[in-house]
C-alpha cells in the first residue's frame, strides 16, 4: 500500500485546528472606568458617549454619573443623563437609552472594552443589572433567549434587563472592538454563568 504525504499538510491542519480554537477562547474583556453611586438620577437613563481634547474637560463635564477614560488616543466620557442632555465641551458620539431601570442599595456604573478576533465569543452569562452596547469596529452579535441581535460599527443598542442569559460574539469578518456600559448591582457578582440554548 503506498502512502502519500503532502508536505506541510499535517502541521498546517495542527496550526489551523490550534488557531480555531484560540479564535473562539479570546474574546477579552477589560474594565476601562467605574464608580459606584448610591442613586441614580430621576426619570429616563440613557448612557451619552462623548470625546474631548483633553482629560480635564472630560472631568469637568463629567457629574456625578461620569466615567472618564483614554482609549485609542481619545479622551471619552460615559455619561448616564437624561434625554438630550449633551456634555458641554464634547463631540457627541451616541446616546444610548433609555436603560432599564433596577432597584439596588447601591449601583455600580461601568464601561468595560470588549472584543477579540472573527469567531470569538464569551460564555452564557447574566449580570446583576442593566448593559448597553456601542460597536467601534467590526460586528457584534449578542444572543439571549429572544434570539439574536447584530450591531455594526457605530451602532448602538440597550441590552435586556438584568440577569438575562447572554453570549457576546464577534460575527463579522475582523476584529471586533466594543464599549459595554453598565449601571449593576454593587452588592452582586458582577459576572455569572448562565445556560443559554
């Protein structure tokens, strides 16, 4: 019986099979700001994405309910308000709401980066409150049990209340790289397995 090889074929389906793998296990997430607050402002919440020129007029337009943080050379601010209440000083970037609502004795605001490489996702998981989306680059696909929604570069979406079942993917065909806002119960875990089918 004679047996071909292809050179290079057995390392190049290892190397492959390896990246596939990786591919699916590298989504990231990492914290870029939060604070905690004991309330929150009065009627409808909306998350407002600003940039600025510089760190202290970020500060300074900030509030009570600001996150400042560099990314990517730029200065932004996260900004839970009202409505139409743009931050002075700032280019306007998005207005995300309104964000549901959940009783808490205290609340945690954060704005997490998030994303990896085509094909990567997270776990099912559930957070103890509310999140909001805004894509930077690439295609972001979030699935929870009322099925799937996909977002483009500069869009943005209000997720489903708190402790719904989710997994986050990068579906398009690049990197994928997202802001994910937050407004969580201080005095839960953050982050929690789910099942999700």
């Amino acid at each position: 019986m004679k047996r071909t090889l292809i050179a290079g074929s057995i390392p190049t389906l290892l190397v492959l099979t390896s990246l596939a793998l990786a591919q699916q296990s590298s989504f990231f997430v990492k914290p870029l700001a939060e604070r905690k607050v004991t309330e929150l402002l009065g009627g409808d919440l909306f998350w407002h994405l600003a940039t600025f020129d510089t760190k202290d007029q970020a500060h300074q337009a900030a509030g009570p309910y600001g996150l400042v943080a560099e990314y990517e050379g730029k200065v932004w601010l996260f900004r839970l308000a009202q409505a139409g209440e743009d931050a002075k000083g700032g280019t306007k970037v998005a207005e995300i709401g309104p964000v549901p609502r959940i009783p808490a004795k205290e609340y945690l605001l954060r704005v997490n980066e998030a994303g990896g490489p085509q094909g990567s996702a997270t776990a099912a998981h559930t957070h103890p409150g509310s999140e909001a989306f805004y894509v930077l680059r690439g295609e972001l696909s979030q699935k929870t049990p009322h099925g799937i929604t996909r977002l483009a570069a500069g869009q943005s979406m209000v997720g489903h209340g708190g402790d719904t079942p989710m997994a986050v993917s990068n579906s398009g065909s690049g990197d994928l790289r997202e802001f994910a806002l937050f407004i969580v119960d201080a005095g839960r875990p953050f982050s929690s397995p789910a099942q999700l089918d």
